[in-house]
C-alpha cells in the first residue's frame, strides 16, 4: 500500500480540534497505520481456529457511521449541450446517522438508521448485527469514535471489536458505500423533512442489502479479501 507525500503547506488541520498538526507527524501516523492491519490475517487465523470447537465459522465486517441531513452540496450533473444546470441548495441544519457494517469476502451489508451517534444507539446496532449472524462469530474492524470505546458500550458475546490506527479513514471500506449512497442516491435533491431524507436512505440501504455481488465489488479490497476465513 502505498501512501500519499505530505502536503506542501507543512501542516494539516485536525478534524477533531483546532489544532494544527506539523505534515511529518501526520505522514508517521499514516506510515504507522498499515503496522496493525498487516496483523490482521494473523487476528483472523486466530479468531477462526478459536471458533472450531464451537463449530461457529467467522465473519469479518467492517463498521462506520455517516451522517446525512438536509444541507445539501450541488454536484456535478448531466445536462444538454449549451444549458447551464440550476439545481437547489438549502442550509438545514438537521440530521440522522447511518450505522452500517459490511462484509467485504461475500458483500453482506446490515444497516440501521438511528438519531444520534452514542454508546446506546452503537449498542443497538451491535445487537441488531448480533442477530442477524447469531450462529457465527463476527470480528469487527472499526475506527476509534468515542462511541466505540465508551464503558457502558454493550458489546454481544458472539462480536469481537478490532480498532483501526488513528487518522486511517482509507483503510474502512465502508467509506466507499458512504460515498456510493450519496452519488447514487442523495445528488442536488433539496428534502422537504428529516423524515423525507430517512425515506431515502432506506430506499438506498435497502438497495444495496440486496444488491450483494454489487457491495463486495465496492468494498472488496485485495488485503481484505485474500484473508483465508477458514480454518487450515
């Protein structure tokens, strides 16, 4: 995996603060983030021979929240040679979340849209996920959200949590189902409610669950897939 040289500027903003963070400590950071993730066949190997007795066969799937609202950003879109495209824009400052988790081998995808982003509402989508595989053994790679750590999390006996390194977004292949949804399904579209835009997303999350072949073609990365998720 190859990784980007650091900005020109000297410096990148953290998202998380107002701080800014000199490149070279940024670049460590992402040098340093494919250390765990070259350990992950070795968890996974781990995990699966652990399982054997239980005869429960383990599912890896990866996990992220995105947030979707009624501010809209206008996009590129198609329109007849020598017409200038008009779309709306609103600023609403109202908004749900997207809980969703995908298996990149087969392309099983579970989704849940929820109001807040927080240790009650993870906790609901870990059971909801829980259930959904509850004769297998499902190791999750997620990212550090506080949610994710929090102590009163209640994390399901037969789900096992995997951190990713800090500032790796590019590592989680749910960032491209985010961004499959939101060309898809939510281009220069003005939503009259919260509840409107709700609508939508199920429409979306629906569609994809469905759609298997087309998520793992989406979220199939080579390192991913190539991770034997049977026991030798």
């Amino acid at each position: 995996m190859r990784f980007p040289s650091p900005p020109s500027i000297g410096c990148w903003r953290d998202r998380d603060s107002a701080r800014l963070r000199p490149a070279r400590i940024i670049l460590k950071w992402i040098q340093h983030a494919s250390r765990p993730l070259k350990k992950l066949p070795g968890v996974v190997a781990k995990v699966v021979q652990q399982q054997v007795r239980s005869e429960r066969s383990v599912r890896l799937m990866f996990q992220d929240e995105a947030r979707f609202g009624r501010i809209n950003d206008p996009r590129r879109c198609w329109v007849p040679e020598g017409i200038r495209p008009e779309v709306s824009v609103q600023i609403v400052r109202e908004y749900t979340y997207l809980f969703g988790a995908v298996s990149p081998h087969d392309g099983v995808l579970d989704t849940l849209v929820l109001p807040e982003v927080n240790a009650e509402t993870m906790s609901i989508f870990l059971d909801e996920v829980s259930q959904r595989h509850r004769d297998q053994y499902i190791l999750k790679v997620l990212d550090g959200a506080g949610w994710h750590r929090a102590l009163d999390l209640v994390i399901p006996k037969n789900i096992q949590l995997l951190a990713l390194p800090p500032y790796s977004p590019q590592l989680n292949p749910m960032e491209h189902l985010w961004d499959e949804i939101r060309e898809k399904w939510f281009p220069n579209l003005v939503f009259n409610s919260l509840e409107a835009v709700e609508d939508r997303l199920i429409q979306a999350v629906l569609a994809l669950e469905r759609n298997a072949d087309s998520v793992a073609s989406i979220t199939g990365f080579d390192w991913i897939i190539s991770i034997p998720m049977n026991a030798n």
